[in-house]
C-alpha cells in the first residue's frame, strides 16, 4: 500500500509499506524504502544493469527493499494500492503494467538481524487458493495491458485502424481504474440494456428470453485522459508497432525508419457530441471501455492512426523510452513500401530479386527488381 505519512519515502508525503496484519481501523505494516547505492556498497550487491536486466533497466520502475521498521496507520491514510513485484517476475515477459506510477520491484529484504535476505522470487503469479485483494486488481489490470499494447503491434496498412476485444475483468479492477483515472478527464457514465438471451432446459428444451444488463462506460477521448490511463497500467498504452512478429528465426523486432507506427492520437477537448450524449459513437481516436456487471466482462475497441516512421523523433516524441533502428539500407526483410499505390512488405531476398507480399490483398505476391525495391524503400514515408 502507499500510506500518508511523514517518515523518509519515494514521494514527499508517501510511504510504500506491506500490510502485516490487519485491525477493524488499523492496519500494521512493514516499510519499503528505494535502494540506495550505501547499501549496494554496504553489502557489494551487483547493481541494475540493462544487459541483465532489461525490463527494470530500461523501464525507470523503482527498486525498493523491505526494511525491519514497522508502522500502524489507519485505514483512512491508505492512497493507493502498490504493487511491488519479484525481480525474477519483472523479467519473466508476464508483467506488463510496466510504467504505471504504482508498479515497483525488490530484490531483497532486511531480517531483524540488519541481514539481507532474498525477496520471494514468486508473489504474483504463484498459484494460490485465495487471492489478496490487490492480486485480483493486478492480473485483471495487468491482461488489460498485454491486450492493449497487441491491438497495436502487427497491424498492416490495409487493416482499419481500429480494434475491438473483450476480456474478463473483475468489478474492483474496473472501478479502481475509473477512480484513478477520475471523472475530469475522462466519459464515464452507466446505462441499462435489455440483451436477448436463450434458456437451456435439463429437459432439453430452449426458450427465448431477455435480461438487463448494467454497462458501465468509460471513454478514453483526451490526452489528459490517455495520460491517466498510462499512469495505472503503464507508459506503453496507446502505441505501437505495426511490423512482423517475432519469431524463433528473427526473435526481436525493432521499429525501424520507414515502418507504420500505430498511436492513439487523443484531442485536447472532449467532443461537443460526447457532452451532449456521453453513449455517442465517435470517430476520434480513442479508447472506450465497456464493463457488463451481470457477465464481469470487459469490451474495449481502440480507435488509432498509423503514422510513417520517417525519423526517430516520429517515435520518441510519442514515448521516450522507444528504440529505432535506421534498418538496413535499401530493401531487407520486413521492410515495407508502396508500389503502384499498394503497400507490400519484404518477405525474401534472393540475389537481385525480392519476394514482396501485398499486406491489402491476401496472398498476392510479387517478384520485384532488388534496385527498385531498394529505391522503394527509401522513399517510403517520405
């Protein structure tokens, strides 16, 4: 949990602590503090490094250790719930809320002796009976994320720029993520729906009904609220790649000069349409959530622009933390380009010829002259 408090802590009036146990209005707690080069000194412990640790090195998310101080608050005092996970979790690919203002992780602890101990290498994703409270809010925040950041990787030019996918969410996630992001910036309003349903009988027979369901909205429509967004499950929201996927052959796959990048470009201001009716459909970029309460599931359709990499700035204006590689010069796999007012990609090279596969048309392939795909590619996006 992050606490109000006075004592030394990551922010100037919080304190990151783990509850020990719980009263009816007081809850015991032990304190985390940021790890400080004293004690990596102290104890000649390795510090963190990209090459090792590339998810934690590059993230900017803080390393905290467990102290032996300890703490009894009210429950009035909690702010925000705090998620501090394993460093073997962190680098395992599972975590993906990577970025969000709460996420931390540990590598070690302080026993009552001023030793160091390991911190568990398995918090959250170890199988458990009974899950906390904030491990449910965690893993539905943190599916949201992975499917979010998919719906923007891998997304050819003829594809509409536009994505639609459901996924199950528990009820505390859901309104723990419209408190943080907050009514200000963001549509958020609730409706009733009458769905048709079908009855199945232990009889065998079938009957045509119908149920109200309670949808909850929650509308992605600005830049302030795009922002919130990220701070709760991660800076990588709203952006991505539109290149191949990774595979066993090509494991990594970079953003490169002359690729699509996909981004949701939220307005200043929310659109005069959504005031008047917050239900309306728009055609901005955005991203609007969709919570059933009868059925704890979640629809969220993603409304984005694909923009040419013409240079580095394209994608680091965007995010900060993304990597552009200048490619190859010329034509090379996975590049893409126009050629008679269709986009192709490169799916081979063979001496002075290219296999290019039209990413509008399936299946359609063609053999182009390497010169003129490399002139091709050059040109793209410019």
């Amino acid at each position: 949990m992050r606490l109000k408090s006075s004592t030394p802590s990551t922010t100037p009036d919080a304190v990151i602590v783990e509850v020990l146990s719980a009263a009816e209005e007081t809850v015991y707690c032990r304190i985390y503090t940021p790890m400080t080069g004293e004690i990596l000194n102290q104890f000649s412990l390795q510090p963190i490094m990209a090459s090792l640790f590339p998810v934690a090195g590059q993230s900017n998310i803080v390393e905290l250790v467990g102290t032996v101080h300890t703490i009894s608050a009210q429950r009035s005092d909690i702010i925000d719930i705090a998620y501090i996970v394993p460093i073997q979790e962190l680098e395992s690919g599972m975590v993906h809320i990577t970025g969000a203002s709460n996420l931390f992780f540990a590598r070690y602890g302080f026993s009552e002796k001023d030793k160091l101990f390991q911190f568990p290498s398995s918090l959250y994703f170890a199988i458990q009976y009974i899950y906390p409270f904030s491990f449910r809010i965690f893993s539905s925040l943190n599916m949201l994320a992975l499917n979010l950041k998919k719906s923007l990787f891998h997304t050819p030019e003829s594809q509409e720029p536009k994505k639609v996918f459901r996924v199950s969410f528990s009820a505390e996630a859901f309104h723990y993520m419209s408190l943080r992001i907050g009514i200000l910036s963001s549509v958020q309003t609730t409706v009733q729906r009458c769905q048709r349903i079908v009855k199945y009988y232990d009889t065998l027979k079938t009957e045509s009904g119908s149920r109200v369901n309670n949808l909850a909205y929650l509308r992605i429509l600005t830049s302030s609220a795009l922002n919130s967004l990220r701070s709760v499950i991660g800076f990588g929201i709203g952006i991505g790649a539109a290149g191949v996927r990774p595979s066993k052959a090509r494991p990594l796959q970079y953003c490169t000069i002359g690729s699509l990048l996909s981004s949701v470009e939220c307005p200043t201001d929310i659109p005069a349409e959504i005031l008047r009716k917050p239900t309306t459909r728009v055609e901005c970029n955005g991203i609007d959530f969709i919570y059933t309460h009868e059925t704890q599931t979640l629809m969220c359709t993603v409304r984005f622009s694909k923009i040419p990499v013409v240079t580095a700035d394209v994608a680091t204006s965007r995010i900060a933390a993304a990597l552009v590689s200048a490619g190859a010069g010329g034509a090379y796999v996975g590049a893409c380009f126009h050629y008679r007012e269709e986009m192709f990609e490169v799916v081979a090279i063979h001496e002075q010829l290219c296999r290019c596969l039209s990413l509008e048309h399936d299946n359609k392939t063609m053999d182009l002259n390497l010169d003129l795909v490399n002139n091709l590619v050059n040109s793209f996006g410019t």
